[in-house]
C-alpha cells in the first residue's frame, strides 16, 4: 500500500509510460485517457475522496490499462481491469509488466454485462455515445450496481468556448461545474447520488480517417457519483 502522498507529476510518469492499442476501432470509441485528465481523475479518487488507497477497484472498459494502473500505482488493495477487447487486454498486460506493476492488476476480457461483484470504487472513461447512441448507458448502470463510488468520464453538454478557454489558462487545469439534467436523473434512477462534477479539457489526437483535424479538443466532466 502507497504510504506516501504520489505527487501528480510522478503519477503522470508513469501514466505516460502506457501503450496505447494498436488498432483502435471507432465503433468501440476506444480512445485512450489522456494522461492529464487520468492523472486528475485518479488525484481526485485517491485524494479528495480516498478511494483509491487500500481500495478494491474496477477499471470498467479498460483499454490498455491506464487507469487501473494508476490506481494500482497509487496503493489500492486490490485492482481489477476489465475491457471487451482481447487485443487491449493483452497491451495491458504488457503495459503491467512495462510500468513495474505486473501481478498488481487481474486482468479479465469480458463484456460490461458479465462483470458482478462488489468493488470499493469503479473507475471509468466509458464511449461517450457519438458512434452508438446512449453508449454510455450500461457502464454507468454496471457501475453503480458493482461499486460503491463511481468516476465516470462524460463529454460536456455544452459549447462553452469560455468554459474550455478557462480551463486551459487554469494553473488546476480543472473546474467545478453543474451536472447535465439527464446525467442527474438517470444517475439517481440507477440508484447513485452525484457528489462532484469537474469539467477538463480533453484532447484526442487524429486518430481514424473521419477525423478532419490534428487534434481535437473539448470539454469532458468527471462525475463522482456515491451509491445511494
């Protein structure tokens, strides 16, 4: 168990030491957490809310493993990364051997749907719904049925070109914000209650052919959600 406060510059390190997957498909929307925003939405758990640190944690839609990773980096007690995708599982596995962390995260292939158990917290950057609609519907419900606090990545409702241009200029980098009227709702019929909402600016590379510009950038929320 980490006994010590990482500092965040330390923990985008090692973040930033994660490969990402080879071949990524659009229809999966599996675009990897940029190491800035995971490294805040991990700072936040661990430190703000202490719910990384002596922890049992999922890694819901795991990608490659940056976030369980981190989470593992951080001291949880135990860590779990689970992700549909055979092909991200095994990058992660090698990414845990990479990072010095092999043997600290189980790694599972399977669907959101075959997940169960109880977990302290659930962490999540899950498809924002642009190639499927309401994608991120099943994650959250998954999550809030398997965990007892949820972080869970979402695009900004909004075009707040003020909003985004704040955040860049911010030494934090980060913003309180309003949670979005649907995302409140649904979460308290899933069972949760919203404790946070912090807005960051999240940049996505050119990374499919449909893209049309270098990098893209937009505002995403991280919600902080406790089971009711």
């Amino acid at each position: 168990m980490q006994k010590r406060i990482v500092r965040k510059l330390d923990l985008e390190r090692l973040l930033s030491r994660v490969e990402p997957h080879p071949s990524p498909r659009p229809e999966l929307e599996q675009y990897m957490t940029p190491v800035d925003v995971a490294a805040t939405m991990l700072h936040v758990a661990a430190y703000t809310n202490d719910s990384i640190v002596g922890k049992t944690v999922l890694d819901l839609g795991c990608g490659t493993g940056r976030l369980a990773l981190g989470a593992a980096f951080l001291g949880a007690e135990k860590v779990v990364g689970v992700d549909v995708d055979k092909v991200a599982v095994e990058v992660a596995v090698k990414n845990s051997v990479k990072t010095g962390l092999d043997g600290k995260v189980e790694w599972v292939v399977a669907d959101v749907d075959a997940v169960c158990g109880s977990f302290d917290t659930v962490l999540q950057n899950p498809p924002f719904g642009v190639q499927r609609r309401e994608a991120d519907r099943k994650f959250l419900e998954k999550a809030l049925e398997v965990g007892r606090f949820v972080y869970s990545l979402h695009k900004n409702p909004s075009v707040d070109k003020a909003l985004a241009k704040r955040l860049k200029a911010s030494r934090a980098c980060v913003e309180e914000v309003r949670p979005s009227l649907f995302l409140e709702r649904f979460i308290g019929k899933c069972g949760g209650r919203i404790r946070g909402v912090y807005a960051m600016v999240l940049a996505v590379p050119h990374m499919f052919d449909f893209h049309t510009k270098r990098k893209h950038e937009f505002v995403v929320d991280l919600y902080v959600i406790e089971k009711i």
